[in-house]
C-alpha cells in the first residue's frame, strides 16, 4: 500500500506543478506608448513568478502590436475586441449570460492586472466575479500614477503595488536594466535598412573610411505628446549639424502629432539639416532604430521605444521627472535642462553634451 501511495503523491505533485507552470496572466493597459512599455517590467515579474505559462496585454493595439515575440508579451489583444465598457455598470445593470463573451475574454487566466477601474470600484467588483464565473483567478487592480508624491520610479511603483497585493512576494526588484526590454529582430533590421533606402539614400550610400562598413545614422525625434515637454526645435536642428561636421548623418523622425504642430518653415529647417521620415508604423520605427547608431529625443513614447531597444539613447528632460519617468534601457543618457522656459530655451551647453554622448 505504501507504494502504490507514494505514486499516487508524485503523480499529485506532478499534476501541481504542471498546473502552476501553466498558469497565464493578463494585463488591462489603456495607456499610450510609454505607458505600455514602462509596464513591460511588470509583465516580466509576473512571468518570473507566478505566471510562467505567459502574460498577454489587452490594450490599443497600435501600441501593443510589436511587443508579441519581440517581449516577454507573448499575446496581445485589442480594448475594443473586449466589452470592458460594461464592467463599469452598476451592480444591479451588470449581467453575465451564458457564455457571455465577457465571460471568455477572461477564461485560462490565473491573475488579471488591471489599471481600468479603481478599488472597490463596481469595475473591480464586476471584473472578479466576470473572470470567476470561468475558473478561479487573482485580481489586482493597479493605480497609473500615486496619489502622494513619491521617489521610485515608475515601473518599479507598478511592480511595487503587485507585490504588496499579491501577498506571494517579498523580493525587493529594481527598476536598472541590464538588457534590452524590446528585441528588434533581424527583419525589423532588414525593414529599417529599405525605408532608409527608399526616404535617405544618402545616409546608406556613404561608408565609413576607416572600416568600409555603411555608417549608421543617428535617429532625432523633436516632438512629444505634449508641447512643454518639446526641447526647442533649433535645439535638435543644431544637433544635426554638429553630428554632420563630425561625419555622423542624421534622419528626423515626425509622427502625426508633429507633423500637424510643426509649421512649413519647421519642417522646411528640417529637411536643410537631416533626412526626414513620417508616417511610420511604431514597427517601421522599430527597424529604423534598430539600424541606427543613436537616438536623440524629448520624454516621449518614441524615446521609451528607443530605450528599450538598447540602442544609445539621449533624453533631454524638462518639466517631468526624469529619476520617476525617465526611459528604460541599457543605454541611456538623461540630460535635464534647468531653464525654466524649457519649450523655449537654447542651450549650447545641453547640445554639445547630447553630440558628445552620441559620438562615444
């Protein structure tokens, strides 16, 4: 009896194991591009701890799409593919059919993360009984921001949160980053090669004296989500310049948000000091970045993006803090101006540093 008792215990303790390892968990982003990839590191603990089966991301796709076999992410899915509007109904509107798709959205996942909804909210309160209504599940609702003020950054204030909730962890973990957050792959190497082609010839057909190797441009983004966090345009135009006297091309990058703000006297600055591409996907941007030699830009989403890829990137901070929001990455470089009209100050001072950083 004793042996056939000792093989029903292993097989139990196999069958735990395997569920744990199988176990899958969810974040609820609706944040913009930074926001999604300073929640990258949060995934990455969930998936080291108590998620080893994977971790997906419900969000906007048009920021999320890339982070799938690029990332820890493994899966992505969009906000609009999810009802997740009903959940914020009261608890006598909210109802749940059989099968209610709702109900599926969440079904195989073990812990849900969100940062929809507040605690004790009727969105919290709908989204446990939604995803139990499947299988058994944790649910840790997340703030985007503290309500005090704090030191720690944000990526570590997210994981900070998850590990006080989810009561398993005691492990302190820190927000430096060794290595790359975002893995541009060959072919995004490849993609950013042909749009440099096809939009800067220039820069590829130039090669190097001393090696006969094609040099790598250096990628400048002027703009931001929001203008007062935008290092004055002659800024980044000067940069330029100074990048070419010492053999260094350089290609602007401009999303929408900075082609409708920029005048036609700007963009035409522009054009006068370095390539310039627009109208890119965020995995165009990706490719670009990855066959690049540098990244210069303000706090913004692209920034975050070129930070993660572990290339060398320069920030020029204002406004915000950089030690609570600035980028992730192994290669960062951080300058903070002191001026207090920061959108319109020049400093020769902060150029000659970011060329400096560049050209090591």
């Amino acid at each position: 009896m004793s042996g056939k008792s000792d093989i029903i215990d292993k097989l139990r303790e196999k069958l735990a194991i395997a569920a744990q390892q199988g176990q899958r968990g969810v974040i609820l982003q609706p944040g913009a591009i930074g926001d999604c990839i300073l929640t990258l590191p949060l995934a990455e603990l969930m998936k080291e701890t108590v998620c080893p089966g994977g971790v997906d991301i419900i969000g906007h796709t048009e920021y999320l799409g890339m982070l799938p076999g690029r990332s820890c992410v493994d899966a992505v899915r969009s906000l609009d593919s999810v009802s997740l509007h009903r959940l914020f109904a009261g608890e006598r509107d909210f109802e749940l059919a059989d099968g209610d798709p709702l109900i599926m959205a969440f079904a195989g996942y073990s812990w849900i993360a969100s940062f929809l909804g507040e605690p004790d909210s009727h969105f919290e309160k709908n989204l446990i009984f939604t995803v139990n209504c499947s299988n058994s599940a944790e649910v840790i609702t997340l703030a985007m921001k503290p309500q005090v003020e704090h030191n720690i950054h944000i990526s570590d204030f997210y994981r900070k949160q998850f590990v006080e909730q989810s009561q398993l962890l005691s492990q302190e973990h820190n927000s430096a980053v060794g290595m790359p957050l975002i893995r541009a792959t060959q072919a995004d190497k490849l993609r950013g090669m042909e749009i440099l082609a096809e939009n800067a010839p220039a820069v590829l057909l130039r090669k190097s004296e001393a090696a006969g190797a094609t040099r790598r441009p250096v990628v400048i983004h002027p703009g931001s989500g929001g203008a007062h966090k935008c290092w004055h345009l002659d800024n980044f135009l000067a940069v330029a310049r100074m990048l070419e006297k010492e053999g260094t091309d350089s290609v602007f990058l401009l999303g929408p948000a900075e082609a409708e703000r920029f005048s036609e006297s700007a963009i035409a600055k522009i054009r006068a000091a370095g390539k310039l591409l627009t109208n890119l996907s965020l995995a165009e941007v990706l490719g670009v970045l990855g066959c690049s030699r540098g990244y210069i830009g303000n706090d913004s989403g692209i920034t975050h993006l070129s930070a993660a890829v572990g290339i060398r990137t320069v920030v020029v901070f204002g406004p915000t803090a950089p030690a609570i929001y600035g980028p992730l990455g192994p290669a960062v470089t951080i300058l903070q101006s002191d001026e207090t009209d920061f959108a319109g100050a020049i400093s020769e001072e902060l150029q000659q540093k970011a060329v400096a950083t560049l050209l090591a």
